[in-house]
C-alpha cells in the first residue's frame, strides 16, 4: 500500500505541475486578451463620440455660415443654431480629458466659437465681412480648421489604437507559444523520467507474468533505480516462489488423489470403461479387460467401434447430450477363450460441477450364469405351470361335481369348508395362469395381434368393465383424454389386460369416496397412457422393485405378485415402456409409454 502511494503521489505531482503553469499561461493570456479588449474598446468608442461630435461641428458651423450670408439673415434660426453649437461642445467637453495638453480640443474649440461669435456681433454687416479677409474671416477659419485637424487626430489615435492592439496580440500569443513550449518540455521531461524509471521494469515484470501464468516459473526479475519498482520486483519473486511451491504441492495431492481414485476404480467388482466427450475410451479397469478380453489398445476407440455395437453410439450421444435411455439395453454378448459371455450394462454422464457433461462412464456386469438361471428358472415354470394346469383343472371340475351332488345346510361347517376350497381352487388356477403367461411373455412366445386400437375407446371399456366394482366401493373412476389422439397400432387385448390389472390394483389401494383417473395425451412420438389414484401411495423404498415377479408391496397384498411384472412384459413387447409415479399417503400413477 506504501508503494502504491509512493508511485501515485510522485505521478499525481507530475501531472499537477504540467496542469498547474497551462493553466497559469492560459489564464495570463485570458487576463491580457480581456485588458486589452476592454482599452481598446474604451478607446476606439472615445474616439468615434469624439469624430461623430466634431463632424456635427462642421455641420452646424456650416449652416450657421449660410445663415450669415443669405440677403435676409434669420436671427432666430442663427440664434437656435448657435445654441445647438454650444451644446455640441459642451458634450464634447464632458467626453475630453482635463488634461488638453497642447493639441486642439473642444475647450480650445469654444474659445474659438466665442470669440467668432464675438466678432460677429462686432461686425456690422457679417455678409460683407466674411467675402473679405478680416477679422471675422480669420476667427473663422481658426475655428474651422481647429476642428479639421482635431477630426484628423481623432483618426489617427483609431489607428494608433489598432496598432497597438496588434502588437500586444502578438505579444500575448509569443506569451502563450513560450508557455506551450514550456509545458511540452516539462511534459517530455516528466514522461521520460516515468518510462526510464517504471516502463521498462513494468514490461519486463509483465513478460513475467506471463511466463508464470504458462506454468513457468523460472523468471528473471529486473532491477530498477527506483526503490519503489525494487520493492514491487521483490514481492514479485516472493509471490512466484510461493506459486512454485504451491504447484508442487498441488501435483503431488493430484497425482495421489489420481492414484487413490485409480485404485478404487481397479478394485471395483464390476467392469468400468471411462468415456470422453468426444465418445473415445479413455480408460477401462481390470474387470472390464478380463470380461471383454481386452487390452489397453482398445483406448481411443469409439464406444461401437470397440465393442462392435454401432447401435451403442447412438445411446452413447444420447447420454452425452444429458438423456437418458428410455428403456433397459440388451445384454452384450461376448466371446471371450471360446466362451459366450452375457454382460449387462448401464451409461451414465458424467457432470461438471458447473452443469456441463464431461463424458460418460459404462458400467459392465457379467450376468452370464444369472441370466441362465433365470433361463432354467423361466422353462421349469413354464413346464411345471403347463403340467400342473391339466390335472388341477380337472380337480377343479371334479370338485364342482361333487358340490352340486352334496347337499349341506347353508350355515353348516361342511358348506363353509366346501366354499373355501373352491376359492382356494380358483386362486390356484389364476396363479397358474399368471405363471404360464408371464413365462410365455418371458421366453418369447407370446406374439402380438397387431391391428389399429383407439384409445378413447379402450379407456371407455375398462371403465365399464370395472363400473360395478367402484360404484360399490363409491369410487369415481374419471377418463381425461388431452385432444384428438392418433391410432395406435397394438394388441388390444393385452392392453386392456394391462389396464384391468392396474385398474383393479388402484381399486384395492383406494379408499371409499376416492378417485381413479384414466388418462391418455400425446407426448412427442409417444403416447401416455396411465392409471392414478389418491390411495394410500408407495414407500419410496419399494418403487425400485415393484415390477419385479412375486414381490407385492402396500399392506393390502393378494395374488402371486405378478400382475405388475405381466404389465411390464407386455408394454415392453410393444416397444413401450413403463413406470411409477408415487408419493406416500398422496396417490400413486402408473404409466405406460407407447411408441405412436
């Protein structure tokens, strides 16, 4: 702060001085250019009353001369004139200096007139006087020619005054040229002494700067004469030592954070692959080498170029234009030693801190002996469920025979046993149908009846279907359709499968005097389909599983938990997708999104 001072102290009495004599010369020649304007003007407007006054002299002596010499002089018109002569002259005098000195003057000039005057009234006849040369005729041309040489005095004192206005303008402007002269030379004076002493420190400190804002911090620092710059060089090399040792610093916590972070990624169980924003590998951990049988020549590669998956860059694109993929990919299937691999996979982006994706990471998890359990899992139960369905129905079938052939009082233990068989029977018989279909759904043997479906109708269906069963419960159940919708080409019979199963789940999760919407817009390409109630909701912790098979959520459980995990299979055959919206104690919406 000293050193700040010091410099703007020094510069601001620099630029004072050079301000401070411009403004003295400025101002010097204001002062003179106004003095001698305001003489001049004196002067010059003296002289013209004086030349206008001498002129009106002449004039009237003029007339009074041929008043004189007329036949009949008029006394009167001589006397009023005369008057006005004497006026003149006195306003002369008021305007003449009290000191005359020796030139002629109006004072001069009366004296004159009275004595002219004088003689006149001596004379008998002034006519014949003035055609002579007497008396008269000298006074009178003392008078005159008074006047004529005052008037050619008066002009040239306009003259003189003009002259020396003149020469005192170029005195002024000399004047003023010295002190511009002046103030240039203390200015390059000063400037010079500013640049030898700061600029050239300045520069070289600058190119410093420069140098360790690259990253280099080997400068040389200049010396200077003045203490000032000296002082400021040596704070400059204290901050770049400190820059120094502060990037060394901050390498070795980089490169053991690099470190610690490669280690954790190494030791993860599930394969890694790190992508650029460019969609290039930039690196990929142990378990993806040995589940890909790959090596660290794959990096710098495109995504689908490396796993021979062109379809993968564009879901890799997506991700880094901050989507995300609308349904789960497919397996990637790898040989790797002459062994089918199956690898399941998620791409996520990855965000700066600021919003801005830097890239993406491919997580890989190998689910090679998963997906062939799930395989003998799914052909067991199709097996078991076909195998089971023959004889239970005919145990079925045999048990409503053997009812109708036993007759037991309404209210008696037997009829209430046989009851609850039978119920038991039926369950039995959906779970083995739900088994059988959701194992054909699975093993890819359902195909779909394609055919153009409206909307608006299948909503109006599933809302009779199920008008009975609300009105008992005093449910109202509510179609909302946003605008004409286009038809959808789709099996309309598993879509109102779809909707009985979400409908009937929302009738047993909503109270009486609740509300079921059915609702249907356009979205894009897609259609929204959904069922939303203000029932009891779903705990946050059980949305993630709530489409798996045989699991039930919600305290109001029944069935064999696949109606929800059917749905999924069937949207999912039609390309679509499915999911939940849920906010405990607030309602629950399931939707499906089918592609138009």
């Amino acid at each position: 702060m000293k050193l700040a001072m010091t410099l703007r102290t020094r510069l601001f009495l620099s630029i004072s001085a050079l301000i401070t004599v411009a403004l003295l010369g400025l101002l010097l020649g204001l002062v003179s250019v106004m003095q001698m304007a305001g003489t001049q003007e004196a002067l010059i407007r003296d002289n013209f009353v004086r030349l206008d006054l001498e002129l009106k002299l002449r004039q009237t002596l003029g007339d009074q001369l041929i008043i004189m010499l007329g036949e009949k002089p008029d006394t009167a018109a001589f006397e009023a004139s005369r008057q006005h002569y004497l006026e003149l002259l006195d306003e002369g005098i008021a305007h003449e200096p009290s000191s005359e000195g020796t030139e002629y003057g109006f004072r001069r000039a009366k004296a004159d007139y009275l004595s002219f005057l004088q003689a006149i009234d001596l004379s008998r006849d002034p006519a014949q006087v003035m055609r002579g040369s007497g008396d008269l005729t000298e006074k009178f041309n003392v008078l005159r020619n008074g006047l004529i040489a005052e008037q050619k005095r008066a002009l040239d004192r306009v003259n003189e005054t003009e002259r020396l206005a003149r020469e005192r303008a170029l005195l002024i402007a000399g004047l003023l040229g010295l002190v511009g002269v002046g103030v240039l030379f203390i200015g390059f004076l000063t400037a010079h002494g500013i640049a030898r002493r700061f600029g050239a420190p300045i520069e070289a400190l600058a190119a410093a700067a420069d140098k360790i804002g690259q990253g280099n911090f080997e400068v040389t620092l200049p010396i200077s004469s003045a203490v000032e710059m000296n002082r400021l060089t040596r704070r400059f090399g204290v901050m770049a030592e400190a820059l120094r040792e502060h990037q060394a610093t901050n390498i070795d916590e980089l490169l053991a954070g690099q470190q610690r972070l490669q280690a954790v990624l190494d030791s993860i169980d599930d394969g890694l692959l790190i992508i650029d924003r460019q969609g290039h590998l930039e690196h990929l951990n142990p378990v993806a080498q040995r589940q890909l049988g790959w090596d660290t020549d794959r990096l710098g590669q495109g995504l689908g170029t490396a796993l021979e998956r062109p379809e993968l860059d564009k879901q890799l694109q997506l991700v880094l234009r901050g989507g995300t993929l609308e349904r789960a990919p497919d397996d990637l299937s790898i040989e790797v030693d002459g062994e089918l691999r199956l690898l399941a996979f998620s791409l996520t982006p990855v965000s700066h801190t600021q919003g801005h994706i830097l890239g993406a990471v491919m997580v890989l998890h190998d689910v090679t002996e998963q997906r062939a359990f799930e395989r003998v899992r799914s052909e067991f139960v199709l097996r078991a469920s076909h195998e089971l369905r023959t004889p239970v129905t005919g145990m079925h079938m045999a048990f409503g025979l053997f009812r109708e052939r036993t007759h037991f009082a309404e209210d008696s233990r037997e009829a209430d046993l046989l009851d609850t068989v039978n119920e038991e029977m039926q369950r039995l018989m959906q779970l083995i149908n739900d088994l059988l279909n959701f194992s054909r759904y699975q093993n890819g043997l359902q195909k779909l009846t394609l055919a153009p479906c409206s909307i608006e109708d299948l909503l109006e269906q599933a809302q009779i279907r199920f008008a009975g069963p609300a009105q008992e419960k005093g449910i109202e159940l509510r179609i909302e359709v946003q605008g004409p919708l286009p038809r959808l080409q789709a099996d309309q019979a598993q879509l109102e499968r779809v909707l009985d199963n979400l409908i009937d789940n929302a009738l047993r999760h909503t109270s009486r005097d609740g509300l079921i919407r059915l609702q249907a817009r356009r979205h894009g390409e897609r259609m929204i389909i959904s069922v939303e109630d203000n029932g009891e909701g779903i705990a946050y912790g059980q949305q993630g599983r709530i489409f798996e098979p045989f699991v039930q959520v919600g305290r109001k459980k029944g069935g064999a938990g696949l109606g929800l995990a059917l749905c999924k299979e069937i949207v999912q055959l039609h390309g679509g997708r499915m999911g939940v919206y849920s906010r405990p104690g607030q309602g629950t919406q399931f939707y499906m999104a089918l592609t138009i």
